[in-house]
C-alpha cells in the first residue's frame, strides 16, 4: 500500500471543485486524489478538520472513527487526533482544515472602497452575528443604524471631518448607545464601554463575511444624530464604513508574543 502524505498537497480554492458556501480564506483546501489502495494520514490539528468523499469509496480510522464512507459523505474529526484514510477503490476526497484565527490575522482599517456593491443581506448577517457580542451587566442598551443612501454618506462624511471613506464605502453603519439624563459619566463609560466591544464584533463578523471595515471615533457628534434622525436620548459613538478594499493591504508587523506576554 503506498502512503501520501498530506504535506505538500495542492491548495485549491472553493471556486476549484463543486462543493459551494466553503470560504477559502478561512481554511485550508486541498483536493486529494487516491488510486484504490493508497492511503494518506491526516496529523493532529489544532482545528476542525472536514472530510469530504466527493467520488469512490474509503476506509477512516481514527480514535473514534473506523468505518467506510461512500460519495457523498462528510466525516469532521476533532482537534489533536491523527485519521488515517484507505481507499477501496478510485477516489477524490476534499480535506478542509478549519482555522478560526483567520479574522483576526486578516482584519485591518480600510479607508478605501471599490465600487462593488453589498447586497443588504450580507449586512443583515453581519449586524445578526454581531449582536451576539458580550455586554458588560447585561447592559443591552445600544443601536446600530445603517444605510447605504448616498446622500447620507455624503453628509455623514463632511461630519466625520471629511473622511473620504464615509462616503465611498457603500454601507455606513452608525452605533449608538441610550442614555439616561441622570446617568454620571461612570454609567455612561460602561455603555461606551459595551458599544465599543460591539462595534469591534461588527469589524470582526465583516471581515468573516468578506467586506473590509474602518473604525471612526471622531464626529460631531450632535449633528450624526439628527443625520440618522434618533431620539435624543440615543449617543452615537462609532461610525464604521463597511465594503471591498480597493486593494489587497498587508496587515502591519505585530510585536511578537514574548515581547508582550508576562507570567506572573
């Protein structure tokens, strides 16, 4: 029986094979092809690994797997075990290595837009996935107001200090916090505090769903609210331009870890 190891093989993108809703920058996609009685092993990962048997027939085992999988078939094998893979006969076998960390190693301001259009579902999913971000006490005292009206754009733009970014990008979002005439500005920091961090999850979940972002903090602040037309009681605090990057952007050098990590 002749081995192959996974090392090495041909990263390929979803667009490659027939299988759809795969994000090629979250995981790492390979194709691999097995003639009847060759076999490869997959190491330990730290994510998720997806086995997809596009065509034939193999054998999986594994610490918990030792069954046989026919086309059509998806096996998932958890993180830190090693699957072996037999094939009974001719097959193609889609490997899909999940890697959740990417967001974080791709996200980046972006201050310029193509002219590509969102569709608005895409930003309902993203404003769906960012609402589940944490809230400090529960504090759920917070709003997000989106458009993607041009004139709007346009004037929030002038707001923001001529951002040029505002108005090129295709869908603004505007979050606000509700405040209470008789909070101090202890209150008010913790509800700055929880929009912050979901303003950071609308970025993240962005990124996740393929459009570039870019955090805004300085506005006058009293004229975005009556842009956006809220009650009085409502603060805005972040203003966040959402579309395609204009061009690919490298994300700046990072300090290394033992630079910023202490035990103590």
């Amino acid at each position: 029986m002749r081995r192959i190891k996974f090392e090495g093989l041909e990263r390929i993108s979803d667009f490659d094979v027939d299988v759809r809703l795969v994000h090629s920058k979250s995981s790492n996609i390979s194709l691999v092809k097995l003639n009847n009685g060759e076999s490869f092993e997959i190491e330990k990962s730290d994510f998720e690994t997806h086995v997809v048997v596009l065509s034939g027939k193999v054998e999986m085992i594994s610490e918990d797997i030792q069954d046989v999988f026919n086309s059509g078939c998806l096996s998932s094998i958890l993180p830190g075990q090693n699957v072996y893979i037999n094939s009974l006969e001719s097959s193609r076998i889609l490997v899909i290595r999940d890697d959740p960390t990417w967001v974080m190693k791709a996200i980046r301001r972006v201050r310029k837009f193509s002219n590509f259009s969102v569709p608005k579902d895409l930003i309902l999913k993203i404003m769906d996935s960012a609402r589940l971000a944490s809230s400090f006490e529960g504090l759920q005292t917070l709003r997000v107001y989106v458009t993607s009206d041009p004139e709007k754009r346009k004037a929030l733009s002038k707001l923001t200090y001529d951002q040029e970014c505002v108005s090129k990008a295709p869908w603004i979002a505007v979050i606000t916090i509700l405040v209470d005439e008789d909070d101090g500005e202890g209150e008010q920091g913790k509800l700055c505090s929880v929009a912050t961090n979901f303003a950071l999850y609308v970025m993240l979940s962005a990124k996740a769903f393929g459009l570039d972002s870019c955090w805004i903090e300085k506005f006058d602040e009293e004229s975005v609210r009556k842009v956006i037309n809220t009650p009085e009681d409502e603060r805005p605090v972040a203003v966040i331009p959402m579309g395609y990057a204009e061009k690919f952007l490298k994300v700046s050098e990072r300090r290394p870890l033992d630079e910023i990590l202490v035990e103590f």
